[in-house]
C-alpha cells in the first residue's frame, strides 16, 4: 500500500511538472484539441502568440485561429485528418490572433493515442514572422544581385563593342568629311555621301545608347533647373507623342535643382515619351512630373528629384517588366524599335547616382519614375552658341589609333591648325618638354602606364596654363572628370571640335 502510493505521488509529481513545463513556455503555443479538434487546455505562449486568454479560449474550436479563406475551403479539417493519417501533419502559413491581425505560424499537429484510441491532438504553433521577412528580403537581395550581376555582365560586352564602333565611326564620318570637301558637285555622289552621314549618325546615336546603358558613356554633368529644361524642349517632346496623344506637365514650383548630363537626360526624356505614345495606340495622355523625394532605402538614400513620365495605356505584362532594360529587348514589331531605348534611360539614371523604376497595371497604364540625386548650387544659363572658329599654331594629338589619328589630323588641319601626332602619354610628354606646343587634344583611352585623364592631370601640375581637350568614345574614369576638362565626345564633327577649341581657356 506504502509502494502503491509512493508511485502515486510520483506520476503526480512527473505531470506537474510537465504541466508547469507546458504552461511556462512563452514562445510557443502549445495546446491539447479533441478528436473533434475543441481546445481543451491552452499555454503562456498561446496566450501571448494568439491573443486569447484561457477562459477565453478552452472549449472552442481551433479552426477560428485560421484565415477566413482556409476555413471555407475546409483546411482546419484536412490538417487534422493528415495528421490522423499520416502520423503528423506540419506547415507554415497565416493565421489570424484574437485582434485580427494577422501572423506568419509554423505548425505542427501530432495524433495522441491510448490504448490504440485516438483521444485528441497535440498542437504547436510558432509566430515566425519576423524570421519569414528577412528570408523574403534575403531572397530579394538576392534577385537583386543577380539582376545587377547580369546587367554588369551585359554592360562590359556592350561597352566594349561600342567603344571600337565609335572609333569606326569616328573614321567614316571623318573621311566623309574630307572627301565632301574634295569632291566635284557630282549629285549622285552629294546623294551617296549624305546616306552614310545619315546611316553614321544614326550608329552614333545607337552607339551611345549602348554606352549609356553600360555606363561608360562620358558626361558632361552641370547643374540645371529641371523646369526650365522642359521648357526648352517641350516642343520636341510635343513631336514625339504626335497628335493623338496629349501630353501634361505637373512640375512643383519648388523642385530642387539636378546635376545631370543636358543631353542625356533629354533623350532619356524623349524616349520614355515616344515609349508612352507607342503603348497607347488608340490616343492618351502622357504626363510629366518632378516633385522633390527623401530617401532611406538600403540601396538609395538622400535627396532627390523624382521625375515621372506616366501614361494611360496599355501597361506591361508581369511577365515582361524583368526584361525591359535589357539592351536589344523590345515588344514592337520589327522595324519600329531598337530595344535601346529603355536600356539607355536605365544607364543614364544610375551613372548619375540615381535609379530608374517602374509601376504598371495592364489596362490602365505604366509609370516610369527617374529619380536623381538633388544639386548644390545654381542652375547653369545657356549662352549662345559660339562662332565657327578658326585657329592657328600648334596642336599635339596624343592618339593610339592610326585610322582615327589619320581623321583627327585631317579635321584640325581644316581649322588651321599645325598638327603633330604621338601614339602615348609618355611620349606626349617628351614633346612637349622638347618644342611646345600651343594645346593638347588627347584621347583618354590609351595603352602604357597613363591614360589621357592621367596625362592631363599631369599637365595641369607642370604646365597649368596649357589648353587641353579630351576626346573619347567612353571611357570608366571619364566619370571621375567632374568638370576639371573638356570632354567631346567621338564620333565628333568638324564643327563640333571647333566649338570645343573656342571653349578652351587661353
């Protein structure tokens, strides 16, 4: 009798304590249901996870911790059914606390037999919200990378191919030059030497789209008031969205001033516009905003301006919006489009340190939202544009390719020019310090230890009131340039070299 009730007080000891045990575990509900799935007992860590007190909860049905939706469609009643079957049922999914609120749980629902009976259920439920979150930013991270990884990847290829191309140009557009100064007035002639002017503008165009999706394109930032600048070409985006569409300008008086590239954000304007007009084949409206922006994002933070061009037309299928800054992608039929249009609005707004991103329902239109970093200091005025002008004296082109050399000699030769020619930096160097020369013109992308950037940086220290120009088709560390020299840009024209020239400081 003494062994029998000693036995007794330990089976009563053993589930107190186990009941303790239960009762005290706060980060997780733990809980009883009975074969009809009715709660029966109810832990700390249900009552802090769910809301629902005891007394609140014991003797109601479990499925009220479910989403509307999962009731109707009979979930509450599968899961224990799975678990009776099957051993053991688990999951994540959402469910609902006593406020409404909703959570993100991991269950698991074990069968309880005795005596080969089922006599209920042994619940547990996990809040692992905060853990489901930084999984799904981790993974959106991770997209991120690798969409940045592959943009990087396209990005080399096309800068590398765009920048041979441009010295191709660079020497066709050249040589048409000389020749149309040489030529008898042969019409037919005048005629074909103006079909491959137009045909080398048109590659130079396409050119630098590839560039600027790269992200090599060399810019000429300023600061600019970005009101003022779509004033200035409102009649050329009129142009591009035609006479079915309207276009409407929403511009906050007060929106902060941009250091950009002029000529690159207006095509990025123009091809965002033309982009708009196509998508709405049966008439809209396109508008422009700009309004000023805070930020606090991981991957962009600070002051911007963000410029909106939005449309009513036919919007982007989901399936379609990961692929639209790819280089050479396009939706329209052959011939009306290059797939270079949204590739350079991409590279365009991340060269300047801002990002492009879009928003569209199908039906009711996209928005595409340019956002650049705001500006210190004032917009810069237009001037008018300088007369032609005609040099003279000596100039020392530092160019590595002979074709383009060839070219480059010929142009500065018709604008009066003396010319001597060298391949490289160093030997820049050795011809200046040995005769002078009256300004330098040098390529920045050039083999050996110094590059033009180098060589002009050098110039400044040891010959600082000497004139010097840069030319390139792109280039990395153009970017880091900020303004200290002229930049023009190849394929470049007679004019467009004697427009340079006049502009150097003497």
């Amino acid at each position: 009798m003494i062994k029998k009730s000693s036995q007794q007080r330990d089976l009563f000891e053993s589930e107190r304590s186990f009941r303790l045990l239960v009762e005290g575990v706060a980060d997780y509900a733990l809980y009883m249901l009975d074969p009809r799935g009715v709660i029966t007992s109810w832990n700390i860590g249900g009552e802090r996870i769910k809301g629902y007190t005891p007394e609140e909860i014991l003797g109601q049905h479990f499925s009220r911790f479910y989403t509307e939706t999962d009731r109707a469609n009979g979930k509450p009643a599968r899961a224990l059914g799975i678990a009776r079957d099957k051993g053991r049922y688990e999951e994540e999914g959402w469910r609902v606390r006593k406020d409404g609120t909703f959570f993100w749980a991991s269950v698991v629902i074990d069968p309880i037999y005795e005596g080969g009976e089922l006599i209920g259920f042994a619940k547990i439920t996990r809040d692992i919200t905060e853990r489901r979150n930084t999984q799904l930013k981790l993974e959106a991270m991770q997209k991120q990378l690798a969409e940045s990884q592959k943009f990087d990847a396209l990005g080399q290829l096309t800068g590398g191919v765009a920048h041979d191309f441009n010295n191709l140009l660079m020497i066709i557009s050249g040589s048409l030059h000389i020749v149309k100064k040489s030529v008898d007035d042969d019409t037919r002639l005048q005629r074909a030497i103006s079909a491959i002017e137009t045909a080398t503008r048109r590659g130079a165009a396409l050119t630098n789209q590839l560039l600027t999706f790269a992200r090599r394109q060399s810019v000429n930032p300023q600061v600019i008031d970005f009101a003022e600048r779509i004033t200035a070409i409102r009649e050329v985006l009129d142009a591009g969205v035609g006479s079915s569409v309207r276009l409407a300008f929403d511009i906050d008086r007060k929106v902060w001033p941009l250091k950009t590239d002029v000529s690159e954000l207006e095509t990025a304007l123009l091809n965002l516009v033309i982009n708009a007009r196509d998508a709405m084949p049966d008439g809209g409206t396109v508008t422009i905003r700009a309004r000023n922006v805070a930020l606090d994002e991981a991957q962009l933070a600070g002051e911007f301006v963000a410029i909106d061009i939005a449309d009513t037309g036919l919007g982007i299928p989901a399936d379609v919006v990961d692929k639209i800054f790819e280089p050479f992608f396009t939706t329209k039929p052959i011939g009306k489009g290059t797939g270079l249009g949204l590739s350079q609005v991409h590279g365009f707004a991340h060269q300047a340190g801002g990002t492009v991103k879009v928003s569209s329902e199908l039906g009711k239109g996209t928005t595409f939202t340019i956002l650049l970093p705001r500006a210190e200091g004032t917009p810069a005025r237009e001037t008018a544009g300088a007369p032609a002008f005609q040099g003279s004296g000596t100039v020392l082109l530092v160019e590595d390719n002979p074709d383009v050399a060839l070219v480059s000699i010929g142009l500065l030769e018709q604008l009066g020019y003396n010319v001597r020619r060298v391949a490289d930096a160093e030997a820049a160097l050795r011809e200046i310090e040995t005769n002078g020369v009256d300004f330098v013109f040098s390529d920045i992308v050039m083999p050996g230890k110094m590059d033009g950037l180098s060589l002009a940086h050098h110039l400044r220290q040891i010959r600082p009131g000497l004139p010097i120009l840069l030319a390139t088709g792109y280039s990395d560390v153009a970017a880091h340039v900020r303004g200290d020299f002229p930049i023009l840009r190849k394929p470049y024209e007679i004019h467009e070299l004697s427009e340079a020239i006049a502009k150097l400081p003497r």
